[in-house]
C-alpha cells in the first residue's frame, strides 16, 4: 500500500510538485493522536477536504499518511491541475485500480477531462469502473470536439445507488431496455449527443424518483422532440439556444417538426430558455408555481414582425399552462415579443390570476406595455423591475393607460426598479408608480448595480428630478420611497 505511488509518481509527473515543499515541513513534527485513529476514519476525515488534491497533500506528512488518500471515498479531480493529459489518466487509472484491489467503497467522483484529437479514450473505462461500486455523486465534464465525445457505459445505466448525475459532453447510446436508475434524484444533462428522441426520453423516464432536471442542449444532439415525462419531477431546466460550438454551421438547421413537450404533475418550478424548437407544450401543470421564461419562440426571428396564426396559437397556449404559478420572471426578449403582438393579438397573454411576484426586464422601447402586464396580474402583491437599457435621449414619454391596473388599486404593495439613475424615462416609471398605486408601501429606486456601469451616474438633474418625486401626492398614505 505505501508504495503504490512513489514520491516522483505524486509530486513530479502527475500533480502539484509546489505543494511539495510546503507540506513536507510538517512530516518532520512528532506523530500525533490523529494519526493513530483507524485507516477508515482517517479516510472520512480526508473526504471533508475540499478537493482531492487537498488529501493528497496529506501523504508526505509520514509514512503512516503516505497512501491514506487512496481510501478516501471520493475523488475530485480537475486536468488542469495536472501537467499533461497522460499525468491525469495514469493518476486516475492508479487510483481506481488501488480501490479495486482494496474493495474501497467510492461513493462521489467529480472529473473535468481536456481531450486533444490524438489522446486515446478514458471517460468510459473510468464510468464502467466505478458504476458497480455504491457511487452515489457523478459529475464528468469532458471539454471536448464533438468529435471526440466518449460513450457512457452500459454498467452506468443500472448503477442502483446512484442520486446525483451529471453529463457533459458524451454520447448516450441506445440502451434504453436497461436503464434503471431507482434512486437518482438529480439528472443534469449538458451538450450531450443522444442516439435519437426515444433514448433521452426513456433515460428521463426510468428515473422513478426524479426531482431535479437539467437539459442543457447543443445543435445537432440528434434530438427532433424533446419528451419530458416524470410522475416525481418538480424542478425542470430546458436550455437550447445557439451557441460558439465547434465548426457547426447553423444554416442547416431547420426547426420544422421540433418540439418540446413536457408532462410532468408534480412539477413545481420551470425554467424555459428553448430559441429553437417549432412547438412547446406543457400538460398537467397544475403544481406548478413558479417559472422563469426566458425563450418561447426563435431569437433570430425578427421580434418586430407579428407573427403568423399557429405560432401564436402555440405561445398562447404555452402561458395559459402556465398562468396558475404564483411567482414568474419574464426576460426582455419576451416582453419585446408581447409588445410587437399585443396590437395584433390582446390576448395572447392570458389572466394570471394566482400571481403574487413578478420580475420583468423591460427594454425602453416596451415601457408603454407595462400598463398592459399589469393588467393580466390582477392580484400581484410584489414586483420587480429591471430597466434593460442604458441612458435615453430627449425627453421621457409619460405612460398611459386607458384605465388603472387592478393590481395597483388593490394588492401591489412593493416595487423595486433596478438601474435606477434618476433619468427621465426611468423616473417616469417611478412616477407612474407613485401617482397610481392606492396600496403601494414601498418604492426602492435601486442604484447598487448601476452605479457600478459604464454610463449609469445620478446627475445633479436626476437628483432634482428625485425630489420632485418625493414631492409628488401619493395616493397610499403609506407608500415609502427609498433610494438605495
């Protein structure tokens, strides 16, 4: 055991020889109690630093620690940390050979792997070892070519111990008659390649315990439609945008036929960032209750075009499965969409009627639609903007609405508007606050974050403006206005 890596091995061509000197110093210091405790404890102990290169350090203090680190259960490992790739395998091919030979247990391993095109395979070995132990955490991210991914393993498809998986950047094969993961609760998928629509979902599927799942996908994954079927899944993230990917060209790409569809009863919070897919559905989301919506439509489409009929039916129907939640996030992009539609199609946002807090990033250009936003959340209690652009030329047109928004007559009680800076367009959206809210009891005019762009300051004019603000009358006696 003591000499199954030697000292050249640890310190000069596999890791951290700078480490070396400053650790060897305490070798030298009497053996103390700790060091008599038993080989498994000791190896607990181990466990509880923060990466593997931490324990390891540990092995130059004598030659009673000088091999503990091979026992630890749990590897952490990062390549670069290593000086070549070949350092990197040869320390991990040792280290999973030794916990073989001494049936260790290995209950986390956490890998970031680099690849060059003439590195030979290693992910799919190391996942093959250590799929028959008790691993209950695995964590792998290989940067790599696409051309290079790594296959997972047939063994990994029925590792019964497991809770926590993440991928990036491999190959998932067709063994979908076996995959049997009773006790994952959290699946994190990242630019993976699948062999085709019915592996991805059938992998998701046979997770009976689900909780957490993560889809981050890359163009082309071999995915057309994406199924998301979970009776335990309660948190969900689908990410698929165009990304700097390798030397894909995005010119082939063609959206016609795609599609997400998500059907899952327990599910609780949901965020949707999908540029690409043609169609989006969600069925049996009466649980759900708080969204972040980033995407719902393509991003190279031009938002100033109304679109045609179906899609508009699609994104209709994709709010109105989600208008029951009670705390939602809308992005810039999707309040730029409803306001280059509203015109066409008033209700193409339906009533949220459950929704107590709300976040909106509104560009300048969609400032008249916030009226309209408030009107679809007539019992919101909590709203948050943040004002997406920078300063603004000429004079601030006022916001108008034909009638006052429910919500402010009756449950709007907290706004905070981020990037505040005391210009015109910016103090109009406190001023519309302040002259229209009947129950509204604090106002934050937020400057922490915009103070520190290029090109936020309050001016001496913004300041003048402030007070005129606070000057303003204030239909709820108990409104405060408070600038931070």
């Amino acid at each position: 055991m003591e000499d199954f890596f030697s000292e050249e091995e640890l310190f000069c061509d596999h890791i951290w020889p700078e480490d070396y000197f400053f650790t060897k110093r305490y070798s030298r210091r009497r053996e103390d109690a700790i060091s008599k405790l038993p080989d498994s404890l000791l190896s607990q102990i181990l466990s509880h630093l923060p990466t593997t290169k931490e324990a390891v350090r540990t092995s130059v203090l004598s030659k009673r620690w000088k091999s503990l680190y091979l026992l630890i259960p749990s590897l952490v490992l990062n390549a670069n940390e290593f000086p070549n790739h070949n350092s990197f395998v040869s320390f991990i091919d040792k280290f999973l050979a030794f916990s073989k030979e001494q049936n260790s247990i290995l209950h986390k391993l956490k890998l970031s792997v680099k690849k060059n095109v003439n590195d030979p395979p290693c992910v799919t070995r190391w996942l093959d070892s250590v799929s028959s132990s008790k691993l209950n955490h695995l964590d792998v991210e290989c940067l790599v070519n696409r051309k290079l991914l790594e296959a997972i393993p047939r063994s990994l498809y029925v590792c019964h111990t497991l809770v926590y998986l993440r991928l990036h950047r491999v190959s998932l094969g067709e063994f979908v008659d076996s995959v049997s993961l009773p006790c994952l609760k959290t699946l994190v998928l990242e630019h993976n390649v699948y062999a085709n629509d019915v592996t991805l979902e059938s992998f998701i599927s046979s997770c009976p315990v689900l909780e957490d799942l993560s889809i981050a996908r890359m163009v082309p994954d071999n995915i057309k439609f994406l199924r998301v079927c979970s009776k335990s899944l309660t948190s969900l993230h689908i990410d698929y945008l165009f990304g700097e990917d390798d030397d894909f060209d995005d010119k082939g790409f063609g959206r016609d036929g795609t599609g997400v569809f998500i059907d899952a009863p327990r599910l609780e919070y949901l965020k949707f960032e999908d540029d690409l897919s043609d169609s989006k559905v969600i069925t049996n989301s009466g649980s759900l209750t708080n969204v972040n919506i980033v995407y719902v439509f393509g991003e190279n489409d031009d938002t100033a075009d109304v679109i045609d009929l179906p899609k508009r039916d699609m994104i209709r129907n994709f709010f109105t499965s989600i208008s029951g939640v009670t705390d939602m996030k809308l992005s810039a992009h999707i309040v730029e969409f409803l306001h280059y539609n509203n015109e066409f199609d008033p209700m193409l946002l339906p009533q949220f009627c459950n929704l107590s807090r709300l976040k909106l990033k509104v560009p300048k250009s969609c400032l008249k639609m916030l009226p309209t936003l408030l009107e679809r959340c007539p019992n919101l209690n909590s709203l948050v903007l943040v004002l997406d652009f920078y300063k603004s030329n000429g004079k601030a047109r006022k916001i108008r609405a034909s009638s006052i928004p429910r919500c402010l007559q009756s449950s709007l009680e907290n706004v905070e508007i981020k990037r505040f800076n005391g210009e015109a367009a910016r103090m109009e959206v406190a001023r519309y606050f302040v002259e229209n809210s009947l129950v509204l009891k604090k106002l934050v005019l937020d400057i922490g974050c915009s103070t520190m762009e290029k090109g936020f300051y309050i001016t001496e004019q913004g300041f003048s403006m402030f007070r005129d603000l606070l000057a303003l009358p204030r239909p709820s006696s108990a409104c405060q206005i408070i600038l931070k």
